[in-house]
C-alpha cells in the first residue's frame, strides 16, 4: 500500500496562491466596474443600461466565485494546520515508546 505523504507548506503555498487568484478577480472586476461607470457620460440610453445590468450580474457573480476560492485557500490552511498537528502528535508519540518495546 502506497503511502500518503503530505508537506504542510506546500498546501500552504497552495492555499496563498487561492487567495492571490482571488484577489485578482476581484481587481479585475473592479476595474471592470470602473470602466463601464466611466462610460455612462458617452453612452446612454437602452444598450447601455443593458450592457451595465449585465455587468453588474457578472461582478455578482465574480464576487461569489472569489468567495469560494477565498474558501478553498481557507481549507487547505486548515487542513494542513490539521496534518501538522497529527505529525506531531505520532512523533511525540513515537518519542515516548520505552526503546525496550521496539527491540
């Protein structure tokens, strides 16, 4: 049986990178939501209300999206506080056997 081998500052690393692809999708729809305010004083009327509502919906659902990735970094910190812990607990507990039990 094949072992399982997982390095807590990897999933860490992992879960920065969640939070960074997050925070980039956010900025991205910002910037996207500055643009169109900016175009209200060029463009009127039916088309543009469309367009902005549509916008509005895709940063609505942008903000979710981050929301989840946010969580999923969440996690994987967790889970490798988790890991971490329960690497410690088996060495502290290997530590404590009488070195007479394993001979």
């Amino acid at each position: 049986m094949d072992r399982l081998k997982v390095a807590p500052e990897r999933v860490r690393s992992t879960a920065e990178q969640f939070n960074e692809q997050a925070n980039q999708v956010k900025n991205l729809a910002n910037t996207i939501s500055q643009i169109i305010s900016a175009m209200s004083s060029i463009w009127q009327g039916e088309a543009a209300s469309a367009y902005t509502n549509k916008i509005k919906s895709m940063n609505e659902n942008l903000t979710v999206i981050c929301t989840k990735i946010t969580k999923h970094g969440t996690h994987l910190q967790e889970i490798a506080a988790e890991y971490q812990s329960a690497e410690r607990a088996n060495t502290e507990a290997s530590s404590a056997l009488s070195s007479s039990l394993i001979s």
